[in-house]
C-alpha cells in the first residue's frame, strides 16, 4: 500500500463509509512512510469524530481473586499464584467513600468490577444495592463488569441503575483460544447481547501485547464490529509474575501507536479508551495516542496494577487540547 491508498481509505471513512475486511487487513504490512501516513489519517479521523470533551471513568475491584477461569493473563485466576488479595465483596462504605471521592474529581462513570466466570445470588444482589444508592447520589454514570451473566441478571442490573455493561472480548478470535479454556469469545458475546437486550450500552475492548501478531490486532478490530460497543478499552500487558505470560516481550512505542491508529480506522466514531498499562509506556506515546485516537481513560488505580494519578491525567488530558471539567468548573 502506497500513501495514496492509506489516503483514499481515510477519506472514505471521513465521507461515513467503513473500511472492509480487505482494507482493514491492507494495514497490517506497512513501509515506515506508510506507518506514518496512517498514524496522521488516524488523528485526522479523531479530529473529525471524536469529542474534545474528554471521556473519564473509574473502577473498584468489587471482588478479587480465586477466579475459576484460567485466563493466562490474569492475577486473579486461582490457576496461578501471583500473590494478588483476595476477598468476597468490597465493603458498602469503602465503596460509597471511593464513589464520592471520584464524583468529587470530576470522573464522568464509575464502575464495579467483580472476579470470577459471573456474578450470582446473594453477591449480585448486595452490588446492585449499591448501584441503586450510587444512582440516587447521581452526578456519574453506572457500569458493571462482573463477568458471564445471564440476562436475568444483567436485568437486574439494568432496573438497579447501570447504564453500560462492560465485557472484553480481549483479543482475536484465533489467539483467544490459545489464552484461555474456559470459555470463548462467544460466551463473551452471548452476554454483551443480553445486555443489550436490557438496553445497557456496551463497553468491550481487550488487551494487546499478549503475543499476538499485528494481522491479530486488525482481526481483534474487526471482531469488535459484532458488539458495536461505544467505548473499546485498549490494555497494554502488565506481565504478572506467576502468570503464564509474565515473561513476554513488551510492545514498543510504534506498535502501540500503530494499533491505536488501526482501530481509530476501523471504529471512527466509538471513544477509545486507555486502560490497564499506559502508566508503563513513555509519556510522549501516550500524547501521540491521544492526538491520534484516544479520547477516554479508566482514571486513579486500576484493578491489580496501580494506574496515573488523577491529577497527573488531568493535566495531560488538558495539555493534549481535551475538555476536562471537574465539578468546581
């Protein structure tokens, strides 16, 4: 592919169309000109369809630990041992104090996130006591993450006060298999469609740097198409010690750049948004990411892995020309 070509597709999405399998995967083997014609059609695309209005979310770990599934990434999987704290349920008041704390700041959504294959009984219905006190203090939205549920529960959660359900796919059908045994990425799609159904938005992205080629990261793009989610979460690997993956070789700085602009292409108008592992990567990257796509980060600690200081993304949000406006504004 020549410059002209990455051009053509660029306008092309510019003009509302979307780029097919075919010229999606036409980005996977790229001369350096080309790689850098693509990362400007990407912040080209970013300016054209992305809100400056920069879009801030923040997690609890509700649950963590002794998780059934074996997913080779994981710290929280009881198939490994990393050390990471267990426990059953995060405390109501720990969870109403950390909820305040970050309405305070200005984070536009929280979230709860539980270990384990999915949520159920008594646990499910002590979180969605929470979400009901958290939507009647109002002032950001609801998301959840707590695995495989059925669509009974995702009701549940849905009637409590939760906007959006979020599930990650994690990457391409045809390395996933190599990841995990324990359930498939259609078990994941089969619950972003139920909630749905319930009318929660979807949140669904994944993790890059876990060994899969590039030709991966286009079809992990592609995949996510079938969710259509409105915010794609991209991780960066922390390796885990203890995991099976705790020895892999990092991502460089291109390639990241590169996978950010990849899926800018393929979902111009969905928010991207930096999750677990940009702390790790050079702060010259991260400004690249986000003039070129980025435009939503999970904000504070993140779930085994201790995220940015709010203050300090604040600042970088700012000085990369997004809106951030805290509550005080």
């Amino acid at each position: 592919m020549i410059p002209d070509a990455i051009n053509n597709l660029k306008e092309k999405i510019l003009a509302g169309g979307s780029l097919s399998t075919v010229e999606a995967m036409s980005l996977i083997d790229l001369s350096p000109q080309e790689e850098d014609a693509l990362i400007e059609a990407a912040a080209e695309v970013t300016e054209r369809f992305g809100s400056r209005d920069f879009d801030s979310c923040s997690i609890i770990n509700a649950r963590s630990g002794r998780c059934s599934e074996d997913c080779k990434w994981c710290a929280q999987s009881a198939h490994y041992k990393t050390g990471t704290m267990s426990y059953p349920l995060v405390g109501h008041d720990t969870c109403m104090a950390l909820a305040a704390y970050n309405r305070s700041r200005g984070i536009g959504r929280f979230s709860l996130v539980t270990s384990g294959r999915a949520l159920s009984g008594e646990a499910l219905e002590t979180l969605c006591g929470y979400y009901r006190e958290l939507r009647l203090a109002g002032g950001m939205g609801l998301c959840a993450s707590m695995g495989l549920l059925d669509a009974e529960a995702l009701a549940k959660l849905r009637d409590a006060g939760v906007e959006r359900y979020h599930c990650n796919l994690e990457s391409a059908p045809s390395h996933f298999s190599t990841l995990c045994s324990t359930h498939s990425i259609e078990d994941k799609i089969k619950t972003i469609e139920a909630a749905r159904a319930t009318g929660m938005e979807i949140c669904s992205g994944g993790i890059i740097g876990m060994g899969e080629s590039r030709a991966q990261r286009v079809e992990f793009a592609l995949t996510l198409r079938r969710v259509n989610p409105v915010s794609i979460p991209i991780n960066i690997l922390v390796p885990i010690s203890g995991t099976p993956l705790e020895n892999t070789e990092p991502l460089s700085g291109r390639e990241i750049l590169l996978t950010v602009a990849i899926f800018r292409m393929i979902h111009p108008h969905a928010v991207l948004r930096f999750a677990g592992g940009r702390a790790s990567i050079a702060k010259e990257i991260q400004r690249e990411s986000l003039r070129i796509g980025i435009n939503g980060s999970i904000m504070g600690d993140l779930l085994t892995t201790i995220g940015s200081q709010i203050d300090e993304d604040i600042e970088l949000i700012r000085s990369c020309g997004y809106n951030f406006k805290t509550p005080q504004q």
